[in-house]
C-alpha cells in the first residue's frame, strides 16, 4: 500500500471489492457488457500479417479498452516515480514504435513500482515494465529486445485477439475456464479487475511476438542478439510469483522450444539481411541509468516481519495469523489462510466517519447487515458490520471494521462462506484488534536496497570482485546471475557492476 492515496471501490453489481478506485471498477465492466451487448463481428486486417481476420475489438474500442485497463493497472500496482529513466523507456520505445507496424498508434510505456521480474501489453498501445525486470537487464539493448516484444503483441494484436477470445468465452462459445480460479466465492469478493490481462499468449503468438522483437530493436540500430542473451539469464534466474501479486514473465509467457536459438538466429539474419555491423549493446549506457534503482520489495509501502504487518509511512501495525499468506499490494492487504477459504482484507475506505464507511460499503455491495455496533480498537473510533453478501459463488459471511486513525478511514473485512465464519471469526478478531499505531522508530525508519553500480578496478574473477565491493558470501550467487553473469567468469579492470545496498 502506499502512503498516500485512497484507493478502493467496492462494486456493488456482483457484490465483489475491487480495488479500483472511483468509478473506474464500474465503468471497465460496463464497456464490458457494451462490448458484449453490441457484439457485432468485424473483419478487420492485421497489421503486421496484413491478412483479414475476424476480430470483435475495432482500433477504437482497442484503444478505450486499453486506458480503462491502464487505470486499473496503474491503481493495481503503482507507478515507479523516476521521471529521467521513464524518460529513457519512452524514448526507446517510441524510436521503435516509428519503425513498427503501427507507427500511427500513440504508445503508452508505464514503470510499475514492482519487484516481480515482468513485461507485457495490452490492447491499445500500453507496454508495462517493472522496476524488477529493469533490475535483471543488463544492457539497452537487451531492454529494447524486452520491449520490442510487446510492442510486438500491440502491433500484431495479440492482445485485442485475447480479449476476443475472452468475450467468446463469456458468450458460452467455448474455450471456457477464462476465469477459473482456485479461491471460487472468496475471489469473487476479493477480485482483482486486471486478472483477466495475465492470461497466456499462444506459444505461437509468442514465437511471433519474439520475432517482432527482433525485427524492432534491430531495425532501431540494436543487437537484437543480446535479447537471447537475457532469455537465457531469465532461465537460470526462474523468477516465481512476487509478493506483489503480478506474475512473473515465466508465467505470463510460455516459453516457446529453442527461444534463445530462435531468436539468435533470427537476429544474425536480419543484420546480415540489412547489413548492419556494430550495433548497440549499450551495456554501460544502460547501468547508469538504473542506478539508484529501489530493488526487492520497498518496505515503506508495508512489510511483514515476524507474524506482524507494519505500515512505516501511514503509521499502523496489526498481526498477521500464523501460517496464512499476505500479498500487500498498491490497494490492499489480502491475507488469505492455506485451505484458501477465509480471507482477511484490509484497504483504505472513503468516508469522514467509520460509520460513514460502513454505510458506503453497505450500500454499495447490498450486503444483508446481521449486526453492527460503534466500537473502539486500541483507543481508535471504529465501528462493526457483520453482514452477508451475495457473490457469484454464493453467500459469503463478512466481519468488517471500520477504522479511524488520524486522517484515514481503514478497513478490515474478514470473510468465509457461513459454515465456516464461527471457525475463524476469532482469528478474523485477533488481528483486526491488533489494529494499532506504529511509534517503534526502528520499524519506521526502513529503508528499501537499491541497485548501485560499481567500477572493477583490478582484473579479477566475478566471485573476488564482488566480495571485494563488499557482497555478503550468500548472496554471491544471485549478484553475479543479476549482473548475467557466473561466479568464476574474468572481468576487466573498468567494467560496470551491479550490487545491491541500501
Ligand atoms: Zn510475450
């Protein structure tokens, strides 16, 4: 969570809490149901094969539909502020949007204040980067071979073709199990609006989305060879899921066979095809850019240390139920237990009172109020609802509390099917009055590691460099594979480094 915006909506439609905010939530889903409700297919030409196809999204609706999604994304998992390197994204991206097969369509390239190791588009021209696959490339050309890519998706419409596939899906046309989800009527009252934009690419629109990439930065004056190079050091790095949520590039991109063969053959043909030579790398253009780079998850949005949730920036703490996962995101704090059936939420509410947020929440997810009461958690005004609301999955039983501290209005809900809500109303308990302002001046005064680059100064092997900038033994390993490198690799005296302090 971040320190300083409201960010929640609760969307009273299908009785589930986004975490969007504002009107945005309801808006997205009815150009949904337009879309839906004047589903009228259109033959429209690809750009990039430049064959006629049968697509349900027109350039316009692609367009609307991606700033709808933009918003959501952006209220999902937060900007990473750092005005010169978006800059720098920009001014890559655009160079290859020129040479693209959609040089006419405005480009939107978005930071995202992620650790997750992630790229990917949607429809309309958005391309998002995390922080934390900035923090794993090592070279210009590398990022612009990354971003070509999903320039690559925009171009060729991969994306507009997925959406289509979804409404098709929605339309009971097949293809079914879109929207599978392991956690049923909890997900419906927690869902994320963006997870439909993480469905996979077809390994052949990824062949071709590679293809794309390569054609791209080439043609922008790179050596599109490097981007093997980066498949290659994502291989052995195999990022998991974030905490944040997002998944990685492993997930959302289904690796086709022979991707690094591929694509370094595909870049030694196309430079000998335009007889390009000497073409950018950009390795030490590149880590200067990125120094000062927040790396790992930044704990003053919201960490989680020893069973206890702490907030530096807006000041609060509460216990977290041993055992259960947290996934802190820009909107919320979803704490969910291992049977995956109770779900503990905590957002900020809109509201001048506590009971002025609870009437919000109620009003807008029409839930069944059971009882409700003012109340007081560790000497702060709250006030209780328990209640029932109606999800796609059935009734779901909800604890909420409504929070004042300071100038904020906190929420917890804490949610399970009815059968199950005395079981774990007393750990739903635990934690909301655990509820309490955070003074412990060591908790407040974090700070986030960053990337720093560093100049070898004799010639040595990756392993005595790196002890010698001072990289704890344990972490040798992971530096080295950050910097794509390995430990017993020789660098010259000069070369750039990255490391990884606060
Ligand atoms: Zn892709």
């Amino acid at each position: 969570m971040p320190g300083n915006e409201v960010y929640f909506e609760i969307d009273g439609e299908g009785g589930k809490i986004g975490s969007m905010r504002g009107t945005v939530g309801k808006s997205f889903l009815i150009i949904w149901l337009i879309a839906l409700l004047l589903w009228i297919p259109s033959c429209a030409t690809n750009p990039v094969s430049g064959q006629p196809e049968l697509m349900l999204l027109s350039e316009k609706d692609e367009i609307r539909l991606g700033r709808q999604t933009d918003a959501e994304i952006i209220r999902q998992y937060g900007l990473y502020e750092d005005k010169k390197l978006s800059a720098y994204l920009n001014e890559i991206g655009d160079k290859m949007v020129k040479l693209s097969h959609r040089p006419n369509l405005a480009f939107h390239f978005r930071l995202l204040d992620s650790s997750v190791v992630n790229a990917f588009a949607v429809p309309g021209g958005y391309v998002y980067i995390t922080r934390g696959i900035l923090a794993a490339l090592n070279n210009e050309a590398e990022l612009a071979g990354v971003m070509g890519h999903e320039i690559g998706h925009v171009t060729a419409r991969h994306s507009a073709e997925q959406y289509t596939r979804a409404q098709l899906a929605q339309l009971g046309l097949g293809l079914g199990m879109v929207f599978s989800d392991t956690l049923r009527g909890i997900s419906d009252f927690a869902q994320l609006g963006v997870g439909l934009l993480f469905l996979k690419f077809s390994r052949n629109n990824e062949r071709q989305a590679d293809e794309l990439g390569v054609e791209y930065s080439t043609k922008a004056g790179y050596d599109a060879r490097q981007m093997a190079e980066f498949f290659k050091t994502l291989e052995r790095m195999n990022p998991g899921p974030g905490k944040s949520g997002l998944p990685s590039w492993f997930a959302t991109h289904p690796s086709p066979e022979d991707r690094v063969m591929t694509v370094r053959a595909e870049a030694r043909e196309l430079q000998e095809a335009l007889g390009v030579r000497n073409l950018k790398i950009g390795r030490n253009e590149y880590l200067r850019h990125i120094d000062g780079l927040v790396f790992g998850e930044d704990p003053r949005q919201g960490y989680e240390k020893d069973n206890v949730f702490y907030h530096p920036v807006l000041r609060f703490q509460f216990p977290v139920p041993p055992g259960w996962k947290l996934v802190n995101t820009a909107s919320q704090v979803r704490i969910i237990n291992k049977k995956r059936n109770a779900l503990i939420l905590f957002s900020l509410a809109t509201g001048n009172t506590p009971r002025d947020a609870a009437d919000t929440f109620v009003e807008k997810t029409r839930a069944l109020v059971l009882r409700t009461a003012e109340t007081r958690i560790n000497n702060l005004p709250a006030y209780y609802i328990v209640s029932d609301i109606r999800t796609q999955n059935g009734i779901l039983r909800v604890l909420s509390y409504f929070i004042k501290k300071g100038k904020h209005i906190f929420v917890f809900h804490g949610a399970a099917f009815p059968s199950l809500f005395g079981k774990y109303r007393p750990t739903f308990e635990v934690t909301i009055r655990g509820f309490k302002n955070l003074s412990d001046p060591k908790k407040i005064n974090v700070k986030p590691r960053r990337i720093r680059i560093r100049k070898v100064r004799l010639t040595g092997t990756v392993k005595e460099t790196l002890i010698s900038l001072g990289v704890p033994r344990r972490e040798l390993k992971r530096i080295a594979l950050l910097n794509g490198k390995t430990l017993d690799e020789k660098l010259q005296a000069n070369t750039l480094l990255k490391v990884v302090q606060k």
